[in-house]
C-alpha cells in the first residue's frame, strides 16, 4: 500500500486535542465559536456541521435532484479533466475541503493518464470520511501516493506540502461558504503560499434564477434542514451543550444584496442555551435566529477580478453546459 498515515501534526477535527505545535487548534475554534454565537446575527462557523453525521448528510444532500451544483462540477471535470492535467503538469494534487473525493477521481483518473503526478494530498476536517476517502483512492491508484491530511483550511495553508508542481482544488462550491472577507483572506493567504507556476483549480456555484438556487437549499425531503440542524447536534455532544434541536425551525433566504443563500435556524419557544464548553449561556427570544451557513453564488467577472487581485494569472473560467456552475483554473503568477 503506498499510502502514509494521515498526519497527526494538523489540527485534528472539531472534538480533537489542542494542537499545541501549529496554533489553530481547539482553542483557537472554542474563541471563535463564542465570537460567532454572540455576534448579530448569532452564527456557527461552518466547520460545525461537519461531525461523521454531518459530512453523511452533506454526501446526501449531493445525490438529490434539486441539488445541481455536483453534477454540473462533475459535467466540467468530465469534458475538461485531460486539458487540466496537461496544461497543468501537475506532480502533486492538493484538494482542500475534499470530503468523499468523490468527483476528484475524474480529476484524478485524468492526472494518472497523464502520467506525471506522484502525489495526492486531500486534506479535510472530518476525519473519518477523509480517511475512508483515502483508502477508497489507494485500492483504485496503486501507484500514486495517497496523503490524507487533518487539517483546516483557513489555518493551515503554510504547510501544504512541498516539490514539485503543484495544483490546489477547491471543489464543490465551498469557497462560497465564507464570508466576503474571509474568502479574501484565504484567496491572498493561498496566493502567498504557492510558487510561480503552481496552479489553482477552484469550483464555484454561479448566479442564476433564485428559485432555482432556492429549491437546492430547501429540498422536500428534509436533508439539508438535518444537514443545518446537524450543527446544533454537534455542538451539544462536542461542547457539552444542551440546545432544544427540536425547538428550531430551517429557514434558508435569499440575499439578493450579497447574492448568496442564508441558512438559519429560527427558535419557535424562548430558549436558553447553556454551552458548558464555553461557560457561556445564550438566550433566544421566540423568532430569533441562528445564521449557521451562507452559501454565495459568483459572477465569472468579479470573481476573476478578486482572484487576479490577490495574484492570480492565467484565468481560464469553464462552465457545464447550462451555465449553472464554474471551474477555473488559474496560475500564480510571478511574484514583481
Ligand atoms: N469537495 C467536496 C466536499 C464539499 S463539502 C465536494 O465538492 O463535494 C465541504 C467539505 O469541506 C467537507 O468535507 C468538510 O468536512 C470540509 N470542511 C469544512 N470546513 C473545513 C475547514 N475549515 N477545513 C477543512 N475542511 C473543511
Ligand atoms: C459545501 N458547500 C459548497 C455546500 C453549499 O452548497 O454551499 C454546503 C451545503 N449547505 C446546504 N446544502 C449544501
């Protein structure tokens, strides 16, 4: 088997142990949490809802129909893959947020018949799936190196791994779960880590007729309104918590200002919440809300120019044949 075991010097997941050696560890995540649960609106920071639960709901809420966003990546990975890997050249992949890397095998079936890349290096909060990911991936590429990593990727972006040429994915739309700011933030911090040459592959959900948009984030089955719930759930168990789940209604909205969709959590009852991790109670009027995630959706342009800001080259935007979603591929570019 060619794979190392995952690396244990990354943070390890939400319910790990501090991770004394590179800062960012559980700590750090407890800080932020209590920022973000008294801040208005009260929010959760999206790594919460991804317990073993939470990246299985999220595996489900891609195989619904009103979801389009995986199977319209899947689209572009299919037609553009082999063009990828060529003009690339890439010998290592990365793929931040990688969950099951489950379209990263067109991606990666490509980069093998290409025949130049050595290494994979998924990296991921949820360690289980990514863990099973990796095993998934070594029985199916034999001879590439499979390097799965615990870590997050809003902290520990100054230490993806070295040599080589190197192509960073961010797939499935996940960029657009961070706030304004913090994309920028993580778009300028991976710009700064990579070398001239090195390549960025990103996935970003597209703007379009909100009730389309809509109808992915309020499925009639219930699964995004567990996946959102979920949050809460974790929370409980992790953090020693007792929110009343069941005393909170998904309400996802549409921010037409910010063009993205904002999944909340409303409190039907008064509510008082003691989150013993924290020593911290919060209290919910009936009515009040929980923003738990936001989800924007891009504009080819403004994101081009927010790349090329940060340095960036070379942008090449693909799209799925209905235009629903966007791959880019982007180089770093020199440093002046
Ligand atoms: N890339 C996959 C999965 C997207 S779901 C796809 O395209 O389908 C988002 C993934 O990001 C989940 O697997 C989740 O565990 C991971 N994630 C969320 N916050 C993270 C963080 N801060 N650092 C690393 N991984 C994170
Ligand atoms: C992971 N991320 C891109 C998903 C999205 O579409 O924003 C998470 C999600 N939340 C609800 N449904 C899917």
């Amino acid at each position: 088997m060619n794979s190392k075991p995952h690396d244990s010097t990354m943070f390890r997941a939400p319910a790990g142990v501090d991770d004394q050696r590179g800062g960012g560890g559980r700590s750090d995540h407890l800080a932020e949490l209590r920022r973000a649960l008294q801040s208005r609106p009260r929010t959760i920071p999206p790594r919460w809802l991804y317990d073993d639960r939470g990246s299985e709901l999220f595996d489900e809420i891609t195989r619904l129909a009103e979801y389009y966003p995986t199977e319209a990546e899947r689209e572009i990975l299919d037609r553009h893959a082999a063009m990828i890997a060529e003009v690339s050249g890439a010998t290592t992949v990365v793929e931040l947020g990688s969950g099951t890397s489950d379209k990263t095998r067109t991606l990666l079936d490509a980069f093998v018949a290409h025949g130049e890349i050595r290494r994979f290096v998924p990296l991921d909060v949820s360690e289980a799936t990514l863990l099973f990911a990796a095993e998934v991936l070594n029985q199916r590429y034999p001879d590439l190196t499979v390097e799965p990593v615990v870590g997050d990727f809003t902290r520990h972006l100054s230490r993806l791994p070295d040599g080589g040429t190197r192509l960073v994915a961010f797939l499935g739309g996940t960029i657009g779960n961070f706030y304004r700011e913090e994309r920028r933030a993580f778009l300028g911090a991976l710009a700064d880590v990579l070398e001239p040459d090195d390549w960025f592959l990103l996935g970003v959900d597209l703007v379009k007729p909100v009730d389309r948009i809509m109808a992915a984030y309020f499925d009639g089955q219930g699964v995004t309104d567990a996946f959102i719930r979920n949050s809460l759930h974790v929370i409980n168990r992790e953090l020693d918590a007792d929110f009343d789940v069941g005393n909170f209604d998904y309400v996802p909205m549409w921010d037409a200002r910010e063009h993205r969709v904002d999944m909340r959590l409303r409190a039907c009852e008064p509510e008082c919440a003691r989150i013993g991790a924290l020593d911290l109670e919060i209290a919910f009027e009936p009515g009040e809300e929980l923003r738990v995630e936001i989800s924007t959706k891009f504009r080819a342009d403004e994101l081009t120019g927010e790349l090329d800001e940060v340095g960036f080259t070379d942008v090449e935007f693909l799209t799925d044949a209905n235009s629903d979603f966007g791959l880019v591929l982007a180089r770093r570019a020199d440093r002046k």
